[in-house]
C-alpha cells in the first residue's frame, strides 16, 4: 500500500505574525507563521480588506519570527527561528512573488530541543544585530550589516550563554545607536536541581539580565541583572536613544515587565514605576485569580508612543509613560477595548490593528480613536507609594474597569480559520449536491462554531430580478471602447431580444438600432464606438451616429454560430461555410473574398481578444458535429487555411480560446488556451502553440452531466473562463497559477462580464426566467463555510442513521454551567451582597466567561439541523457534569429501537486524570430526533471516553476497561468485560465481531468478541507504544490512526492471523498462546507512516468525488484538512516517488530543515509521498523543470498533468 499526501486546506493557526515593508514599497504588509507555513497578507488601506500576497510550505516547525531593517534602508527582511538548528533570513522578491532565502546559518542540531535556540528571537531597533535563545542556557548573538554592494551580511554567531538558566523571554533595547543591548528573563535553577527540600525550588529569583554587544570588541557581556518579580513572564520594549540631529530622547529606554496583576517598568539605575493590572468586577469572579499578560504591542509616533497590552480576558490596555528626556516621571494604564484572545498583535502605521487569535478567525481593526478623551478610569504609578514600589512583594490594590462593547477600534476585515478543528464528518446532506461536504467543529470557548465547508468559491449576489419570459442568453455591451462601464443589458430569447439600458435603474429601451424582432447569437462593441449584432439572418453593425449598415445572408441560409472580437467577426453558416469579416481602418466590416467550407456542421466557433498593439488575433478554432476541432488561419498570407486538428470523443457543444497566465507553463508572459466543452459535459484544455497553431498538452475534466456553455469574463482585471454545465465552474489565475473552482451558486444558464459603478467587477447571469448580477469577493478559496455558533467546546458529534440531525456534545474546563451559575448567584443574594446585573449579560462570545477553579465543568448537548444551518434544541447537564463521548445505538432487545449514549463523568479533573464519578445518559429520540428524553443514568468508576455500538449491545471504553451492555429498565446492564490494557481506551471501532480499541498511551489493540464463551480476548497488538488520537478502519485488518505528535500510520494484520482468529469458534486458541514482548500473541505491522506537522483529531474512509476512488481524509488541530490517497499501479508509485526524490534536491525548505528528516520526524516515513512537496514543481523555474522531466523521461507537460490528474481524481479540487 502506497499513499500520497495531499493537503486540501491548509493550516490557519497563526502562532506569530509580524509587520513591516516586506516587499520594499511604501505599503506595510503583515507576514504570519501558520506553523509550518508562511503567509504574507497586504492589507488594502481604502477597503480595509485583507488579501494573501503569498503563502508558502516551510516543511519545518516555525518557532519564532522577527522582522528587521537595516539602518537607512526602506526595506524589511524576516528572521526565522525553527527547528531546524539554523538561523534563516528571508526577503520577499515581489518580482518572482516569493520568499528567498538570503543565509542560512547553522549553530546546533534540528528538533525542538531545550538547549538548541530557535524559541525566541529579539532584534536591535536599528537593525544591528539579532540574538536567538533556546529555553535553556543557550543564547547567540549575530551581527547584521551590509557589504559593498548594500547586501545584507551575518557575522559568525557571538555567545551569551548562561549555564542552567531558564530563560522565560528576551527582547532588544532601544538605545539609539549605542551598543546594542539585549533583555532577558531568566531563572537560574542550581540550587533548585540540589535541593531536596524544596525550599530553594520556592525562593528561586527571577533575573531581568541585559546582554551588551560590544561592537567594537566584538563579543557579549553581562552588563546587569536584578531580581524582579517572580512571576514576570513577558517583556516589552520601550522606546529610547537620542534623535542623532538634537538632543531630544525618543524615550526614557528601558523594559516593561509583565507580572501577574501587575506592570513594572524597569532600566539600569532608574527607579522602577509599577501599576496594577486593571481587572473585570464579576460577581462571580474569584478575586485570588492573578491577571496575567499574553500579548503586547508597542506604536510609535511622531514625537509619541503608547502601547497595547492584552490580558487573557482578551482585554486590551493602553499604556503610555510620561517622561521628560530619558526619566520617567509615571507610567499609565487604562482600559482601551476588548477583541479575541491573540498569539501576536501588530499595529500598522496605516492605523489598523491586526489580531492574529490564538482560536478561530483572525481580525483587522481600524482605530477610530486612540482613547485619550474618554471617561475610563487611568491608573498611574504616582497615585501609589513610590511609584508603586514601597514594597515589591506585595500586590497593589485591585485596580477595576467594565468591559464594554468596541469603541476605539472598528472591525475591518475578518479572515477565517478553522484552528482548533476538534472533530469532523465527511457527508452529502444537501439536497441535490453531487459531493459531499466536510462538517468541523471548531474553535474554543464561547466563540466555537460548528462549520459546513462546501468546495468552491463564495458569491456574492446584488441583483435578482424576474423576466418577462425565459432568455436563452445574456451579453452586456459598452458604447465606447473608452467607457469605464457596460451602457447595455441584451436578452436573447426565442423570438426576440430585449435590449435594457444601464443607469440609475435598468429600464428597455428601443432605439439602439438593434433588431428586436430575432434571437440574438453575439453582440459586441467593435471598432472605436461601433456596436455590432449578429442573429441567423445577418449582421447589423451599427456605427455611433445609430446609422446601421446590414450583412444579410444568402438565401435558405442561416447563421448557426458566430464569434467576434474588436475587430474581426467570423460566423458559421447553416451550410456549412464559415464567412469571415475584418474592420478596417476607417471602421468599415469587409468580408473575405472566399468562404471555407467546413464538410460538416458548425456546432462552436471563437476566437481570441486582439492582442494589445496588434491588428488582428491569428487564430480561430471551429468545432465540428464529425467530434473535430480545426484550428484556423486567419492571417493575411494564409487566411482560412487549416493549420492544425484534434479529434474528440463527443460532438463540442463550445469553445473559447483565452490568454491566460499559468506560471507552470510559461512563468513571463500569458499562454494561449483552447477550452473545448463537449455535450457529455466533459472539458478539454490544451494548448495553442502561437507559432505554428498546433495544440498540445490536453486535459480533461469532467463537469456535470449538461452540455458546456464557455464564456470569457473578466475577473479581478485577469481574464477568467466561466464553464457551465449542470454545475457552474470558474477558470481563473491567482498567484500566478490556474485555478478551476465550482461556483456555489444556482446553476446558471448562461453569464456574461457586467461592469457598473455598484459592481465594476461583476458577472450577470440568467437562471430560468431569474436575471441575477453577482460577484466573486474572494479568489483563492477552496472551501466555503457556513458557520453556526457553539457554546462551548465542542468536544465529538454524530449523525443519525436515519434523519438529518447531527448531535454535539461540548462542554468547558474551568467554566461554571447555567446550573452553578443560579446556585452561587443565590447565596450572594442570601448573603446580601449587591449582584451586578449588567457583567453577568455581557455576551460570552465577544468577552468570554468567567473563570472558574479547576474541575468545574459547563457542558451540553446539542441538536443541529445543517441544512437549515440552526440548532434546534440544547441540553445543559447538571451537577458538574462533562460529556465525553457519545454514540447512536441501536439496542437488539428494544428491537432495534435507536437510542443516544452520552458518556459523561462529574468533577472531573485532567490531570491526574480523576472523577467522583462517571455516567453512561441514555436518552430516547423524541419527535422524530428533533428532542431527546433522558432515560436513565448509569453509574461507573471511571470516565467513558469512548463509546459504540456493537452487535445490538453498547460497548463503552470506561478508563482502562472495555465493557459490553445490554440495557435495562433502572440503568445498563454489564456483560462483559476485559480490564487489561494500559492506560485509558479513547477510540473504537467495529467490523463483524471484531473490534479495534485505541489506547491512550499504547496504540491499537485487536480484540475479538466470542458470544459462545461471552468472552472479549485482546489477540493482536502494535508493537511500538503511540499515543493514539483518532482512529478508523481501513479495511476488516487494517487500521489508520494518528498520534498526539503530528503522526499519521497505517497498521496491517496478517490474513493468516485474521482467519485463524475467526474460525476458533470460543477463543480458546488466543487463551493459550503465548504473548510476545509482554503483550498479545499476534503483532501488527506497519505499512505506511508520515509526519503530518499537524495533531490529527479525526480520519475518515470516504470517497470525495461522485464515482471516484475511496481516500483517507484527515483534519488537525491547527485548522487542516488533508487527504492521503492511494496509489492503483505500480509505475504511478516508481514516478511520483522518484518526482519527490528530485524536488527534494531541488526545492529546499525555506526554514533550512531537511525535508526527508521533517516527514519523519519520530518514525522514518514509509510508503508515503509528500504530495504538497510534489505539487511545488509548478513553481520551479523553467530550465530546472526540465531538466527532472528529463530525468523522469517524461515531458514537463505530462508531468503537471500527472500530478493535476491525482489531486483532481482523489478529491475534485
């Protein structure tokens, strides 16, 4: 068994993003970590809308990101820190549109180790120097600087180690342009290691340390430490220098110092200013409850600087320091807004706030103010003791403020992110959909949502309106060739056409000289300002003084099929001539003396846009009912030849020849296509070669069951091919390569290009007797969602077997439920204490939910309907309940009767893992799903992880037991049981009487039920311990699964054992043999295995396109969604895997790690191939290409085609 790994959607957890002026213009743009990707958005600073400029596979871990600019320059450059052992500088070349690496410096081993750097990052201000740290000991310095000819230069790396020190964070100074100074946090645990008391373990110090890099000695010393408050945990840098014109300072330099409940401003020999955090006045808000600090932005302007910090709350602070040159006289803090808990927060100078969350969808924010003016309450270090210091060991009083909706910032922009996918289904609940669609539920907290993804591109529709009957086609038309927008709507129906104008209102008009009276088969605006109307009597070309000269065709003749462009007009007559016209220079249609007869009937004609500068376009393409098309001269010493043909397995139903960029074929300059969509509702592409008009390098794809109309649009400035058949796809270049994506949208019958002042870059298109005006708002994406929101995590779902309902359980750590909330709001009344009413209705989704201790659970379950995309009824468990698992099963006794399990358990504690105790609800299906009726509960000793149905029975995974139940009238009834395996069962599957049960901690177990003996019997196991995650059956022996690292591996029973197992009738066999390796008697082997980069939280056998072949889909943690596809022949196995071995050498990772070495990280992979690696041969420059086609012997052509051929075949995208 051979795989090939395909991502679908990539990461969207960001875990760092960082600003500046990437790409060298006057523009900011934002570049973001997605874990092992790259990404970099360009904000668009008149719309506010975010758009990807890039995004790029690093096939390494990111584990920090710094940006940087040398002094004097206009450009920024961007370190990274990975797992790899090396430093990477990378520069965006906006030419070739890509990251390019500019050193690469190696300094330890690869892997996220302690003593390795790569963890932190911190850069001087003035771009001089870098310093990269690990978590322990180890911390380089590297010097930054330009040669001769102004490249960026990396001096050899300078130590500032310090043995046994664990370093909490690190940030640069701002010294202006004295030697560059470094900050860090450290804990030096010596004494601790000794101690066996641990009294040194509590009285440790916390170090704030500076490094100075001595420029003109060339190495790091230790210029000052000082004990600060032992619970720091991040740093900040604070403007500082002088300005090298006056002597004014730009700040006093120095650090703020994050603490629990508490900012500490902090620099060599200057007094220490602190001020409280300030907090939420919850009722039910524990007062010990430290507030802590886990994002901080610093903003300069012209003469200021303030910063925003951000509490876990998701709270943000303003803080701003008064100071006079380089001495503070107070630091200042107030409340400024409340946005989505983030990983990295980055300010542009073009006033917007990106927030890159930790969960869900990233934001863009607009300041509309900077909160200077209003009346929240300011806490400054003056108003305390000296400065807040008179004691440093103990805490400030509590400073308070009420959280309100957003006032200083506005919501721009939202990206959307699937991170943390916890849970999927892959199903077609829509009705008459031809592929299934991906249901996820994501997200975290109040802010979780349960998502339908759908693949294809978002709609935008502004325009419906009914006609007066059905139009069997639509154009839109300027009158001037310079006009910015479209004057004319034309309706063709079966008898007429109907011309409507555009302006305040779209209303008919009638003295457009067209001729009314006839369908219509193509309008175009021809010449400078001449419009030209072709039905099946003739042509009209009416010029701008409405004077209308007539072409009219001979007798017993009509026009079948017409094609035009600025300047030529070709069009197919009913006996099968084709009669083609030219314009002149003084604007006049001429005819070509000859005609060209076909030999057959013409069923589609076209011809290409006339290239900029050029008088004519030298190709046209004729589609033939003898299942040809011809391709045809129309130059002037060989006009009407035929230059090449190309036979079809069907007659063409349309044609359209498009210029296009497709940076695999040709990265400089646009290649001519020719889509041919026949009647079965299969497209062809292929090539036109420009010089000699023969076609090359063809295609196929299927569509829908339809004939293919072909319409060339305008997308985005960017020619763009609409397909329609009984789905509507769209053919589109982004990021330089060729894009085919499904509209999600009613099937349309025919479209058109439609620019107006409300839409300048829509499409106009008919459905029946519906006009409808649309737009595409964003190209790119591969999958659609549709959201509903949650309450809290969800943690597993399930669809029932019969109606549409799908059932959630979800459920929060840490959080009181609805039950708790009323308990604890009742004794504060009894109390007499004052309640505030308006805390406890702040929207838990924009604020989140009070924090409550340990082991308090909110949970519920909750029924969907997705095609109505609503929930229709919520459960809320009682008594600290949290549900765990849950499963349909049908019970054999009931006769058949579906019941729902929801293994829950009270109390629960993570870790180590506790309950008072666990439940197995069983609840009866009510109004037809649509309610649920709790049945019974019944009690067990430890947490139901798992649960499933079996043979009529339920089989529950209740800690380290396995058990079967039969159910009762008071509870379920035990049957069996096998306590034997390790730590704690999380996943089960079944086939026949043979069940597969994920352990915790040790991998897949093979269990067979024998009901003569009501025995269960473990006779197969993995050989290696894995922490399984998610499992799923592949076949009656095999089994995938994923584990808590990022791994994803298929094990193999041998035939022979299965059999055996199978025909011993009571397992009396399995008993008395002997285990190996203190385990089962059987051994499992394992036949495929990859690094995924990614926790995979679910894996699923399905088929994702109608009729093709069955794949393994995967979701992660960080928001991806995958497919590991099978190979059917031998030879496809040899190819793409000698493919991979070639973009191995070719095409390094961008973070410098070894890519053989990444996609085994933990186990070496095995049988699998890096289908995302494969897929960047696209990108390879030209000569490079050729050369691994030349390799493989194969053309550069079929290679592409190849690897298009297996994604479109496995997945459809």
């Amino acid at each position: 068994m051979h795989l090939y790994n395909l991502t679908l959607q990539p990461p969207t957890a960001a875990t760092q993003a960082i600003v500046g002026n990437f790409s060298g213009a006057r523009t900011q743009e934002i570049i973001v970590a997605h874990g092992t990707r790259l990404e970099l958005l360009r904000p668009d600073v008149q719309t506010g809308k975010l758009s990807t400029v890039i995004t790029s596979d690093v096939f390494g871990s990111i584990r920090s990101l710094a940006a940087f600019r040398l002094t004097g320059s206009t450009k920024d450059y961007a370190i990274v820190g990975s797992d790899s052992g090396r430093i990477v500088i990378l520069d965006y070349d906006p030419k070739t549109s890509s990251f390019v690496k500019l050193h690469q410096e190696t300094f330890g081993k690869s892997g996220a180790r302690r003593i390795v750097p790569g963890q932190y990052l911190a850069t001087d201000p003035k771009g001089r120097s870098v310093m990269i740290s690990a978590i322990e000991k180890a911390k380089l310095v590297y010097i930054l600087n330009r040669d001769a000819a102004a490249n960026l230069t990396i001096s050899s790396p300078l130590e500032a180690h310090k043995n046994n020190a664990i370093i909490h964070h690190i940030v640069g100074l701002d010294v202006g342009f004295e030697n560059p100074l470094f900050a860090a946090l450290e804990v030096d645990y010596t004494e601790s290691d000794q101690d066996p008391t641990g009294e040194a373990f509590n009285n440790a110090e916390k170090m704030l340390t500076y490094y100075e890099l001595d420029l003109g000695l060339n190495h790091v010393v230790r210029k000052w430490s000082e004990p600060t408050d032992p619970r720091a945990n991040l740093l900040v840098q604070v403007p500082g220098g002088q300005v090298a014109s006056t002597d004014r300072f730009d700040g006093p330099s120095g650090v703020l110092v994050c603490c629990e409940d508490h900012i500490i401003y902090r620099h060599m020999d200057k007094p220490q200013h602190r001020v409280p955090i300030p907090r939420r006045r919850h009722p039910l808000e524990d007062p010990s409850r430290g507030v802590i600090i886990i994002a901080a932005v610093m903003h300069k302007m012209k003469g200021a600087f303030f910063f925003l910090l951000q509490s876990e709350d998701g709270d943000l602070f303003k803080v701003t320091i008064d100071h006079e040159e380089d001495e503070v006289r107070a630091l200042k803090i107030k409340y400024f807004d409340t946005v989505p808990v983030a990983s990295s927060l980055c300010i542009l100078k073009s006033g917007f706030l990106f927030v890159a969350s930790e969960f869900g969808n990233h934001y863009l924010y607009q300041f509309q103010k900077l909160g200077d003016d209003d009346n929240e309450p300011e806490f400054s270090s003056t108003s305390y003791a000296t400065f807040g210091m008179a004691d440093p060991t103990s805490s400030l009083p509590h400073a308070h403020f009420r959280p309100r909706p957003l006032d200083n910032l506005a919501l721009a922009d939202e990206a959307e992110s699937l991170d943390p996918i916890l849970d999927s289904k892959v199903m077609n609940i829509l009705p008459n959909s031809d592929t299934p669609q991906i249901l996820a539920a994501c997200g975290r907290g109040a802010r979780s949502s349960f998502r339908m993804l759908r693949h294809g591109l978002d709609v935008e529709e502004s325009v419906s309106s009914e006609l007066p009957g059905i139009p069997n086609a639509v154009w839109t038309t300027k009158q001037r060739e310079e006009d910015e927008f479209d004057s004319y709507i034309i309706l063709s129906f079966v008898n007429g056409t109907l011309v409507l104008s555009i302006g305040e209102t779209i209303e008919e008009v009638q003295d457009t000289g067209f001729l009314s009276s006839a369908p219509t088969l193509a309008v175009q605006q021809i010449g400078a300002d001449a419009l030209l109307q072709v039905h099946p009597h003739g042509i009209r070309h009416v010029l701008a003084d409405r004077r209308v000269n007539e072409w009219r065709v001979p007798d017993r003749r009509t026009i079948v099929a017409a094609a035009t462009n600025k300047r030529q007009v070709v069009v197919a007559l009913s006996s099968a001539e084709l009669v083609y016209f030219e314009l002149d220079l003084d604007g006049q249609l001429n005819e070509y003396q000859d005609r060209k007869a076909m030999g057959s009937t013409v069923l589609a004609l076209s011809i290409a846009e006339v290239p900029e500068g050029r008088q004519r376009t030298p190709f046209l393409a004729v589609g033939c009912e003898d299942q040809t098309v011809r391709i045809i001269s129309l130059d002037p010493e060989s006009t009407l030849e035929t230059l090449s043909l190309q036979a079809l397995t069907a007659p063409p139903s349309a044609i359209c020849i498009a210029d296009m960029l497709d940076a695999s074929i040709n990265k400089t300059q646009p290649t001519m296509f020719v889509n041919i969509g026949l009647q079965n509702g299969v497209l062809l592409r292929t090539v036109l070669d420009p010089l000699n008009g023969q076609l090359t390098d063809t295609r196929t794809r299927f569509l829908g069951t339809r004939p293919i109309k072909l319409i060339r649009v305008q997308i985005q400035k960017n020619p763009a091919i609409l397909a329609l058949s009984s789905r509507s796809w769209i053919n589109y270049t982004h990021q330089n390569l060729m894009h085919f994506t499904p509209l999600i949208f009613e099937n349309l019958d025919y479209a058109w290009s439609f620019s107006a002042e409300l839409s300048p870059e829509g499409l106009i298109g008919i459905t029946g007797s519906v006009l409808r005006i649309f737009q595409i708002p964003k190209l790119g994406m591969m999958l659609k969602q549709d959201s509903i929101s949650l309450s809290y995590t969800p943690r597993k779902f399930i669809s029932h077997p019969t109606n549409r309902y799908l059932y959630l359980i979800e459920g929060d750590h840490r959080v009181m439920g609805e039950e708790a909330i009323n308990k604890r709001l009742q004794q504060l009344s009894e109390a007499g204490k004052m309640i505030d009413r308006e805390m406890l209705e702040l929207p838990a989704e924009t604020f989140g939910r009070c924090k409550a201790p340990a082991g308090t659970w909110a949970s519920a379950i909750r029924i969907i309907d997705p095609v109505e995309s609503k929930t229709v009824s919520l459960i809320h468990l009682d008594n600290n309940e949290a549900a765990f698992s849950l499963a349909v099963v049908p019970f054999a006794t009931r006769g058949g009767e579906l019941h729902l399990i929801v293994g829950t358990a009270s109390n629960t504690f993570l870790a180590p893992r506790s309950c008072s105790s666990g439940f197995l609800r069983t609840y009866k299906f009510i109004e037809d799903g649509a309610g649920l009726e709790l049945v019974h509960k019944t009690e067990t000793d430890d947490v139901p992880l798992a649960v499933m149905a079996f043979q009529g029975r339920l089989v529950a995974g209740v800690g380290q037991a396995l058990r079967i139940y039969e159910i009762g009238k008071k509870k379920l009834l035990r049957k069996a049981e096998n306590k034997t395996f390790s730590s704690a069962i999380v996943t089960l599957n079944t086939q026949g009487s043979r069940m597969l049960v994920g352990d915790m901690q040790d991998s897949i177990f093979f269990v067979a039920y024998k009901a003569p003996e009501n025995r269960l019997l473990i006779f197969a196991d993995d050989m290696q311990p894995r922490w399984i995650v998610s499992s799923t059956m592949v076949d009656y022996c095999t089994v995938a699964a994923s584990d808590r690292f990022g791994n994803i591996f298929v094990n193999r029973l041998d035939a022979k054992v299965s059999d055996q197992v199978d025909d011993d009738p009571t397992g009396a066999g399995i008993l008395h043999e002997k285990g190996q390796f203190m385990g089962a008697p059987h051994k499992t082997k394992m036949i495929c295995h990859f690094h995924v980069g990614d926790l995979v939280t679910s894996i699923h056998r399905v088929s994702l396109v109608a009729g093709g072949r069955e794949v393994l889909l995967y979701t992660g943690l960080h928001g991806t969604i995958g497919i590991l596809v099978p190979f059917v022949s031998k030879e496809d196995v040899d190819f793409i895997s000698t493919l991979e071995q070639h973009m191995r050498t070719e095409q390094g990772s961008l973070v410098g790690r070894d890519h053989l070495a990444w996609r085994g990280y933990y186990v070496p992979v095995k049988a699998v191939v890096d289908g995302d690696l494969c897929e960047t041969y696209a990108r390879l420059p030209g000569p490079k290409q050729s050369a691994i086609a030349g390799e493989l012997d194969r053309t550069v052509g079929e290679v592409l085609k190849k690897l298009e051929q297996l994604r479109i075949t496995a997945s459809g995208f």
